[in-house]
C-alpha cells in the first residue's frame, strides 16, 4: 500500500488528525449548505460486520499483482474471474492529469520506461511496457486508465478499494468520481488515501461514493475520527490493530468496517480472523482462501 519511502515518524502521526480535521470541517460546510449525503451504507459496500472468526473478505492487492503484472488488466480481469470479489488497485496521475493504474511514484520498476510518472504525459505513458518484468507472456501490456479499469471491474460485477497516490487536483478528482458514477459503480468502489487533502477533495465532488482512511497510526478515538470524517471504516496495518486489540470491536458496534493490509502469512491471517477484521488486503489470495475453507473446517 505505501511507497517504498515514506515521511518521517512525527509527520505520520500528525496524519491522522489531519485527516480527521479536514473532513470534519467538510461535513459541517455540507451541514449548513444543506446538501444532505446519500452515500452507500457500509454493509451495501463492505459487507457484514464479522464476528470474531469469521473469515473476512479477500482483496487481492496491486489488482492481482502475484498472478500477473500488478495493476494491469490481466492482473485484475485475472483476479476477479478466479473468484475474488474485491480487488485493491493504486491511482495516480500524469503529467496532463490522466488517472492510470501505477504504485511507485516513478514507472521504472514496473514499465520498461523511466521518471517520474509525474513528469510524463498520458501520451508517453501509453507507450511503456508494463508486463515484460513479470514475464515474457505479458510483453507488451499497457499502462491502464482509471477507465479502463472501471471497465473490466463493470465486467465482472467486482469490487475494488482504489487507492489515490500522489497530488490530486480538484478537477482530477471530479473526473475519477464522474467516471464512476458514470457506470453506477458507487456501490463497488471505494476511494481511499493517506492524504487528508485528497479525501476532502473527494467528499466535495461527490454525496455517493464512499471513502476510506487508511492510517498508520491511530487518532485518541478512532470512533469519533470516522463519524466525523463520515466514512464508512479504515484500512490500517495488522500492527496498529494489534496495539489497540478492542478496535475492531470498537468500530462494529459504530457500524463501521476495518480492513488490514496486506497480510501473507497464516499467522497473521489467523490472528486477524480471530479478532473479526472485515477485510484482508493480500498478495497471495489464493492461498489465503485455501486457508480461509481450512479455517472454517477446522471451526465447524
């Protein structure tokens, strides 16, 4: 889910009151203009809340990226025909401001391309190949569009948490949320960012679709911090979930929702489930369903 590099340890924890703040002022500007939302409740969205030991929802991370290369399509079209309903998937713009499907701040890594995807045009972007590092099958695979993926997601009726990396302009972010609404997709798609900035910007284009915090570290009450931010739950770490272990009880009993990332190993999985996260950001879904039927099995 973050870059590679992050902030320091303070700025991080001012994040999340920053956060809470921008969106709370937010909701009260709606207040006295009287727009009134009518976003989609977070079990239309997320599901039920789980109970502890009830396997969460898997969302295969980066799209798909352990089965294909992360954040293409074959990626995403894979994951969601092999079952998983939701997928997480990172955003981010061009120079001229087209949404596309990229992780790092810079194309090297996974393009055969170079730079800041800041500094390049959607019309150098298009160009790169995005597969040949994975393998030699996916040589010649693109860069996708925020639309593009929309597309496949429609397809397949999926699900998908999409994360804004980097700066977003305003007009950016009313592009992505018209794309959206665009296809009646505001009840399979969730924005979410670490950017107190962004999903303010996100709140003011739209009264549908739904946000979410993702946070390293936890503000005093994590209850009040998402009523006043009116999102319908968090993604945070398994480590910040650990240090405070009646969060997610906490959260259910407000109606919201937590999701964990990104979780690999059958330690963490177990110990998550047992606690009642809703949602289980991974690298290996596979994997973890085969282990999610093992689990529920061995409960039965």
């Amino acid at each position: 889910m973050p870059y590679p590099t992050g902030p320091s340890r303070a700025r991080e924890r001012i994040q999340p009151l920053l956060v809470v703040c921008v969106l709370a002022v937010l909701s009260m500007v709606i207040a006295v203009i009287g727009a009134t939302p009518a976003r989609v409740s977070a079990r239309e969205l997320l599901g039920d809340t789980r109970e502890p030991g009830d396997v969460a929802f898997i969302a295969s991370h980066r799209g798909g990226g352990a089965e294909a290369p992360e954040n293409t399509l074959p990626a995403v079209a894979g994951a969601l025909a092999g079952g998983y309903e939701y997928v997480e998937v990172d955003v981010a713009l061009t120079a001229d401001e087209r949404a596309v499907l990229m992780h790092d701040k810079s194309v090297d890594r996974t393009t055969d391309g170079q730079g800041a995807l800041a500094s390049l045009t959607w019309e150098e972007v298009r160009t790169l190949d995005a597969g040949s590092w994975f393998s030699a099958e996916y040589a010649g695979t693109a860069v996708p569009t925020f639309d593009q993926f929309l597309a496949v997601l429609e397809a397949y009726s999926g699900r998908a948490i999409v994360e804004l990396k980097g700066e977003w302009s305003d007009a950016a972010i009313s592009d992505a949320v018209e794309a959206v609404e665009a296809r009646r997709l505001d009840a399979q798609v969730v924005f979410a960012s670490f950017d107190a900035r962004t999903l303010a910007s996100v709140a003011a284009s739209t009264d549908v679709v739904s946000r979410l915090l993702i946070l390293k570290h936890m503000p005093a009450d994590i209850v009040r911090a998402t009523a006043e931010a009116d999102v319908p739950g968090i993604i945070v770490s398994a480590a910040a979930v650990r240090a405070q272990p009646d969060l997610v009880d906490s959260l259910h009993a407000a109606g919201r929702r937590v999701v964990v990332y990104t979780l690999n190993s059958d330690s963490q999985w177990e110990e998550m489930t047992e606690l009642g996260v809703d949602g289980i950001v991974t690298d290996e879904p596979t994997t973890l369903l085969d282990w999610q039927r093992a689990y529920a099995g061995r409960e039965s």
